[in-house]
C-alpha cells in the first residue's frame, strides 16, 4: 500500500511540471507574437510615410 501516493505524487508532479511550461511557452509566444505586431505596424507606418513622401516629390 505504501507504492500509491508515491506513484500518485508522481503522477501530479508530472502534470503540475506539464501546466507550468505550457504556462511559460504560452506566454513566450503571446510576447513574440506582440512584438511582431507592433513591428508589422511599424512597417507598415513607415511604408505609408515613404509613399506620400514619394507622391509629394512627383508633384
């Protein structure tokens, strides 16, 4: 009887390790996933700028 709760603290130590790098990753890709928009945005602003800078000089 003195095998099960230590294979069941396993079990849950196994699943607690499992939720907290799912946390950690998760996290990671929602920071990525920010600064790759506010890169895009920045892009994208920039490509605007160049265009109407370009318009202006035609004329």
């Amino acid at each position: 009887m003195e095998r099960k709760p230590d294979s069941i603290r396993a079990i849950v130590l196994v699943f607690a390790v499992g939720l907290v790098i799912t946390g950690f990753t998760s996290l990671q890709a929602s920071e990525e996933e920010r600064s790759g928009a506010r890169a895009s945005t920045r892009a994208a602003a920039d490509d605007i700028a160049l265009m109407s800078l370009a318009r202006s000089d035609a004329r």
